[in-house]
C-alpha cells in the first residue's frame, strides 16, 4: 500500500511539473510578452482574448517583437532567424473563447484588467471545464491572490506569477504562493518560470508582493517630497540615478508605469490597510490623473512627452 501511496503521489508530482501546455488569457503587452517567451521555450501556447482584432494585435507585436530577437541572436544567419521566428510562431494559437481551449490546458495564466470581480468570474467559470490537473496562476501586480483563487475549488493549484514588462527582457519572475497553494504547485511555477529562461523569487502573498511593494511607497514618498517643495522634480529624479544607482528616477517612472496604475495600486492598499502611512494617497497623483495626464501613454504626466 506504502508502494502504491508513493506511485500515486509520484505521478501528481511529476503531473504538475510537467507544464506543456499552456493557455494565456489578455492579449496586451503583458499577456502577449508571457506568450511570447512560452512559446519560444517549446511550450504549446493559446492566447485568449475577447476580439479578434486584439489578437491580431497580438500576434503582430509578438511576431515583430520575435524578429527583433531573431536579428539580435542570429545576426550572422539571417535565414535561421526566419526559421527561428516561424517555429516560435508555430506554437501559438489564439481563441476569443476561454473556456473552449482550457480542457487540455496544463497551466492557465490569466493577465487582464486589474479588477477583481472581474478576474474572479473568468476563473469561477474557467474553473468548471479545466482539468482537475490544471494550474491556474494569475498574473496581477497588486491583488491579492488568494481573493482571486477564492471563486474556485482549487485552491491548492492556484499561485501567482508576476511577469515584468516588456517580459520578453525582464529576467524576473515573482512566484506567489497563499497559504492554500501545494508545495507541489508552488514547486511547478518555479520550474516553469525556469523553463521560460527567467529568474524566479519566492513571494508570500503580501500587498505588492516584493517588487511593487517597496517600489510603489517609494515614487509615492517622491511625490509627496516633491509637493511639500523639498526638491523639484528633475533634481529627485537626477539624485536617484546619480546617488542610487537607479536607471530611472521616481517621477520618470511613474510616467513610464502609468500615474492611474500607480493611483489604482496605492488606492487598493490603502482601502484595506488605511492607518498605514507607507499607502497614504497622494493629492498632487490623484489630480494628475483626474486631469488625464497619465504619462508616456497619454503624452503628458509628470513630464510632457513628444
């Protein structure tokens, strides 16, 4: 019985690291960056989206984004490049119906708006029709994991990995693991983010889990340094890459991210932890937002962009 005990637990375990297949759900930078990388690493990849014509964004900034690869990595053979691009290619399919493609999926990674409500009705549903060996991993940057899995009853296949953009750059990977989550589980996000050629880093299921969680206080804290008349702008962001070492300054960052992701972040900490001063809001943020001045992406932030 001991022998048939080990057998079995065997399998699940090798089940689980065994991730071939893998279903992305969002076709924006973040969801299209995973599946790029997915797919250049062998893996089977479907990306998922509400409309074609999304996908078909997708797949062109992911085939552009692979040929910028391809010309870096085989520059004295471009006619390997073309087989390199083609046979990554290969390897991803797209679906605007999530839950018609999960039912031979290994890992779903879900990578949407940041909303929870909403990510928790994509996998209540996706829940019903998925393997029972299925992985499902979200990709979110600020909320926490385990209110997403709650809709679910896999609690212990569910875990977070948190991909940076552009993904196919960024080594980093933080895998988050809830108190729910298997060692079994957390063990196969690690080793697929290995599998992806990234470095992953073992997260608990904080508020901004490690990265976010240091660096959104700290463009929060320049801020407020900056509207209490402690330094302009241009000197913090100098001071930082100069004194620190850091290859952006906080208000050239937060530009670069999104003075509304940054709001949205801040605003979801402070909801459920008001008395922290670390996630206190920012007036001069907040009305930069409500003015649409939202950085890069709307030409005009902290600093006005061509």
């Amino acid at each position: 019985m001991a022998f048939v005990t080990r057998q079995l637990s065997r399998s699940f375990s090798s089940s689980h690291h065994a991730i071939k297949h893998v279903t992305v759900i969002g076709g924006g930078l973040m969801g299209a960056g995973i599946a790029q990388v997915a797919a250049s690493t062998g893996h089977s990849v479907v990306l998922v989206d509400t409309s074609a014509d999304i996908l078909n964004k997708s797949a062109k900034g992911i085939e552009n984004s692979l040929k910028r690869v391809a010309k870096k990595k085989f520059a004295e053979k471009p006619e390997d490049g073309e087989v390199f691009v083609q046979k990554v290619l290969k390897n991803i399919s797209t679906s605007t119906d999530a839950v018609s493609v999960v039912h031979g999926t290994d890992l779903v990674v879900e990578a949407i708006v940041e909303n929870l409500k909403v990510k928790q009705d994509l996998f209540g549903a996706l829940d019903k029709v998925a393997p029972e060996h299925t992985i499902f991993a979200s990709n979110t940057s600020s909320l926490p994991i385990a209110d997403i899995a709650s809709c679910t009853a896999r609690l212990d296949r569910f875990g977070g990995l948190h991909f940076f953009n552009p993904v196919p750059m960024m080594k980093l990977v933080e895998v988050i693991k809830t108190p729910a989550t298997s060692q079994q589980t957390f063990d196969a996000l690690l080793e697929f983010s290995k599998a992806l050629g990234k470095h992953p880093v073992s997260c608990k299921d904080t508020p901004g889990f490690i990265v976010n969680r240091l660096l959104v206080p700290y463009m929060l804290e320049a801020v407020r340094l900056h509207a209490r008349g402690h330094g302009s702008k241009e000197d913090i962001d100098v001071a930082m890459k100069l004194g620190a070492g850091y290859p952006m300054g906080p208000f050239e960052l937060l530009d670069y991210v999104g003075l509304d992701t940054s709001k949205f972040i801040i605003d979801g900490w402070h909801a459920k932890d008001p008395d922290n001063p670390l996630f206190a809001p920012s007036a001069l943020l907040n009305k930069l937002v409500s003015e649409g001045k939202l950085g890069k992406k709307t030409g005009e932030g902290f600093y006005k962009h061509k």
